[in-house]
C-alpha cells in the first residue's frame, strides 16, 4: 500500500507555521466515466484530500459529481483511472473500502426568491 503525503498550511500564517505532513484521505487521479450512449461524465478528474479535511464536491448538473461519489464508494467502476480511499484502492480492494463504514451525504440546496408585496 503506497501512501501519499502532502503538507498542508496552518491557519495561523502570521507565524509562518505549516501542519504536520498528513496523509492523503482520497485521491482521484486522471478518472474517466461514461455512461451508455457516449454520455461523458468524468474526463480525466484529478484531485486529493488531505486526511482531516472537510471536502466539499460541487458543479452545475452534469459535471460528474454522482459519478465521482460512486467510484469512490465502489458503486460504479471508472472507465480508466485510478481511486483510492485512505490508501485503498477502490477497485482492486472494493471489500475493504466498503468495511471501511464511509458516510457520504447529498446536500440540495434550495434557493427560495424573496417576493414584495407593492
């Protein structure tokens, strides 16, 4: 199991401090998804998360980001790509990925129009 470290910032800059080096919690990297018919939903997404790190995935519909959370929760298989979840890959060690207990939640979020009355 190879393990990827990054450094993250403190968030008290003015001392110039970093954290300490953290391992990576996801990492995603060149995935590509599509879905019959030609629908193209990831074309080579890449991006890591430092363990400890509140993530949040956004984008208009159509952007991947159903695609993106089943890969990483070994609901849907990337057409190419790699995935892994704190260092497990979510394709060749799926089981072990999914005794993991991940807890993924959808959010809408609902966008309510202030009405006046004249």
């Amino acid at each position: 199991m190879r393990e990827h470290l990054t450094r993250g910032r403190s968030s008290n800059r003015s001392r110039g401090k970093r954290d300490p080096i953290r391992a990576v919690a996801i990492d995603a990297r060149e995935l590509v998804k599509t879905y019959p018919k030609g629908i193209r939903a990831l074309d080579g997404l890449c991006f890591a998360v430092q363990e400890g790190t509140i993530f949040g995935l956004l984008g208009p519909n159509g952007a991947g980001k159903s695609a993106t959370v089943k890969i990483l929760t070994t609901l849907a298989q990337a057409d190419s790509g790699s995935a892994s979840v704190p260092g497990l890959d979510v394709c060749s060690q799926a089981a072990a990925v999914l005794a993991l207990a991940v807890a993924v939640t959808a959010l809408s979020v609902l966008t309510f129009r202030a009405y006046q009355s004249v």
